[in-house]
C-alpha cells in the first residue's frame, strides 16, 4: 500500500509522516509540489511545517503548487486524503475542506501534548478507533483556530463531519472546540494537531495516532 | 479585511497597546492586508476580481475590494 506524502518548500513533518506510514505497515513515498506525479500512490499525506514560509496566509500558496492539482484530482477520485497542521490549512484553502484557520485566540503559538476526542470513525482515517475514544497527541501552531460561517458548522455537525474535538477548551479558540473536519465522503480529513509526532511512546506523548495510518491501509485495502 | 464576525486578535492587540499610550476614543481595531499590483492597462477589473477573490483573499474568512489608483 502506498502512501504519499508531500514536501513542499518549508514542510517540516514530512519525515515523522513517512515514518508514521512505514511503522504502521506502509510503504512512503516522497512526493514533490512542483511535480505533477502522484507516482501511483493509494493515498496522500499532507503533513505540517510553514510552506512557502506561511506568506499571504498559512497554506495558501501550497494550496496553489502544481502537485494540487493531482492532489485535487486524485480526492475528487475519492482518494484517502490526510492533512496536518498546515497541511489542513493547506486543504482548507484549496478547498478539498470546509473552513479557514485564523491566528490563535491570545495570539500564542501553542505547543503541548492534549487530549482529542475522536467523534468520528467513519472516515477513511479513523476507522481504527471507537466514536468518542480519547487519544493524546501534541499540538504545535500559531494559526490553529478553525472558523467557518454559522450554516456551515451547523452542517459539519449534523452531518457528523467534526472528526476530532480538543477535550478541554480548545486551546486556540477554535469554533465547536474543532480539531479536525472531514469531506462529505469521509475521505478527505485535517486536523490541527499532529498524530505523526504520537506513534511511539518512545518519540512521543503516546502510540495514539499510529491509528490514522493503520485506519487508511485498512481503508485502502477494503476498497 | 477579516470579516465582522471572525475574531481579529491581532486588531485587539494593538487596540490594547493604543489603550495603553493614552489614546483615547479608539473603540476597536481590525487588522488586514493591502496589495498594490502593477499591471498592464490589458488587465480589466475582472481579471482584478478574480486574482482578489481566489488567490489574494481567503472568502470564507476576509471581505475584499478592489481600487484603481
């Protein structure tokens, strides 16, 4: 099964996210934003960092890169798609997501280990754990707030598309306490923190987000 | 601009720091952007909006508008 995952120029977290790929039973493959090339992959990984330097708006220059286009594409095609940190902010402004992350409510990056709550295991990417599970896994970013308009957070949660909640207040002042959205089909999915950096209780606050990427080989393979 | 109703902290920030100064009267700030583009007298105001609206600003959170010098 392989999973791509995709650097772009200041993407910080793509080595933690080919690891996390490979120990959950993967195969990573490097993928570059100024290619065109999806090399075949199965699913797609688009992990944290600052590309393009965060410049205009967080994500908003990355959500623009030629690999977009296929990335785009390949989710119309119903491809697993994950993104972390900026790259939620990445699928946000090329909009595979519903919604924008603005500047952290009292303006601190925030950066600590916290408790989510999985409120969906209906997607591609979290098929592995239980609907009101709760995992560890760190935060780390300054433009972590999710918004979105009235109408479309009403439809977030009626259609059960809030995938991860902050289980105490959410430490950036994201809407509904929002860590993580998904797409209509529960293909697409973006959290703010990152479960690539909680894979191993070695490395990490907990082994919990090991199961984002175990869920989507298991996703991948039933399809 | 940020839209009326998605929180400006930065806004806030310097409100604060004016509070501070001794400004008074200042009730409340918004921080945005402001681009200044250079371009041929071939680029309508079409070509404008659409460079505002898909690439400049994010819609879902900033309001835009576009002005010729």
């Amino acid at each position: 099964m392989r999973v791509g995952v995709i650097t772009f120029p200041g993407t910080l977290d793509d080595v933690d996210a080919v690891r996390a790929v490979r120990i959950a039973g993967g195969e990573p493959v490097h993928l570059w934003h100024a290619d065109h090339d999806l090399r075949g992959v199965d699913a797609l990984v688009v992990p944290g960092g600052f590309s393009y330097g965060d410049y205009l708006r967080a994500g908003a220059i990355a959500a623009r890169a030629p690999i977009m286009d296929e990335v785009v594409a390949a989710a119309d095609r119903g491809m697993p798609v994950l993104g972390i940190c900026n790259g939620f902010q990445i699928l946000c402004e090329a909009g595979l997501l519903p919604g924008a992350l603005t500047r952290n409510a009292g303006l601190h990056f925030v950066c600590r280990d916290l408790r989510l709550r999985v409120e969906s295991a209906a997607t591609a990417w979290t098929g592995s754990f239980a609907a009101g599970q709760e995992i560890v896994v760190p935060l780390k970013s300054g433009e972590g707030r999710y918004v979105a308009d009235a109408a479309t957070l009403v439809q977030l949660e009626r259609e059960g598309r809030v995938v991860f909640r902050y289980v105490d207040a959410a430490p950036n002042g994201s809407m509904g306490d929002i860590a993580g959205v998904a797409s209509a089909n529960g293909r697409v999915v973006g959290l703010m923190p990152h479960p690539e950096h909680a894979i191993d209780p070695l490395t990490g606050p907990s082994a919990d987000g090991l199961g984002l990427f175990t869920a989507v080989l298991a996703a991948v393979a039933s399809a | 601009m940020p839209k009326p109703e998605i929180l400006d902290p930065q806004g806030q920030a310097v409100a604060g720091a004016l509070h501070r100064l001794g400004v008074a009267g200042v009730t409340e700030v918004r921080q945005g952007k402001h681009f200044e583009l250079e371009v041929d007298d071939a680029v309508d105001d079409d070509t404008l909006h659409r460079i505002a609206g898909s690439l400049l600003a994010n819609p879902v959170i900033e309001d835009w508008r576009v002005t010729r010098a």
